[in-house]
C-alpha cells in the first residue's frame, strides 16, 4: 500500500512553479515561508498536511490549501514542483 506524504514527509523543502515566480518552502515545523518574484518571505505562515492534502493559514489570517499528487504540489491554481 503507498503511502501518503504525510507519512513520509516528502513534503519538506522547497517547492517551485516553473517558471520559478513563486517559491514555497515547507519547514519541517509546520511553518512556510513563499516568495514571489524579488519579493522574498511574500507571505509566512502555518500549515498541516493530513494525507496527501495541505491546508494553510498564512500570519494575517488568510487561508488556503492543496494536494499533493504523483510528487507535483497543486496549490491556489499554481502548479509546484519540489527542488532537489
């Protein structure tokens, strides 16, 4: 049986869209971190990963969320790709 991301925690590190615009880096404490162009640390904030699904809530309260599917991250109609 495989396995969800959660279990694994392939989730940690740093996703990228591929044009590189948007960075989103997923911190092994439950924090996140995105930049947006030049823009670094654009928005900060809290996530939970239950799954293969993502939920976010960023420090002004904003929230948000995603799935992962076959290693890419699908998030506020964006798609990432993990950096190695």
């Amino acid at each position: 049986m495989k396995k969800t991301i959660e279990e694994t925690k392939d989730y940690i590190g740093m996703w990228v869209t591929e044009d590189g615009f948007v960075r989103h880096e997923l911190l092994p404490e439950g924090r996140y971190d995105e930049a947006r162009g030049n823009r670094q640390s654009a928005y900060q904030g809290d996530y939970w990963v239950t799954g293969d699904h993502i939920e976010y809530k960023d420090d002004t309260g904003f929230v948000a969320d995603g799935d992962f599917r076959d290693g890419i991250l699908y998030h506020g109609g964006m798609i990432f790709h993990k950096e190695n």
